[in-house]
C-alpha cells in the first residue's frame, strides 16, 4: 500500500510478501526497490523526504511501537519519543529531518 510521495515522484510504502512477511518499498522512476524490514516486525512505512529518508514504525518484542528512521544509505535507526509509554510512530520527515507522528 503507498503512503507517501517526495517532490521526486518517488513513492514509498508497504506490503506482506507471499509468506506474510511485511516489507517496505520505494517507486522511483518506475523502478520497485523492496526495503527489507524483517528485522523489524510489523514494519510499516509511511512517509520520505527528497533526501531519500523514510519514516515509519515497528511493533518491539516488548509490544511496544517504535519510530523507525532509514537514511538515504540505507541504515535504519529505532527511537521512542521522550514522554511515550507504549506508542511511537513517525508519519512523515521534511527535508529539514523534523518528523512529525504520534506518541502514547
């Protein structure tokens, strides 16, 4: 399912593969790219900027949801909002790096 398009028509979102395993992908120039997300389980992808970073979210072991951040190289970092207790969820990243989501 697409969530978001860049100023680059670049689109990203997410999908379950044939086995049900969830992943990511980007659309750019006609071209599918598969963002592998197995590492974190229930990854959906939501939101990218025209720097090709993408924001989303994970549910953790502890059943927690995360932010999820993957840079233009391809390198994911996990974060939780300062005030959250059990949800962190990132929805969309400007080309400044400022991401806006929700927390709980």
């Amino acid at each position: 399912m697409p969530f978001d398009i860049n100023d680059r028509d670049q689109v990203v979102g997410s999908y379950l593969d044939a086995a049900g395993t969830p992943n990511g992908f980007l659309l750019g120039n006609g071209v599918y790219t598969k963002i592998d997300t197995s590492a974190f389980p229930s990854a959906q992808l939501f939101g990218l900027n025209d720097r090709g970073e993408i924001v989303g979210g994970y549910l953790d072991p502890d059943g927690k949801v995360r932010g999820l951040l993957r840079d233009a190289k391809g390198n994911f970092t996990t974060f939780f909002a300062p005030q959250a207790i059990s949800q962190t969820g990132a929805l969309d990243i400007n080309d400044r790096r400022q991401i806006v989501g929700i927390f709980r």
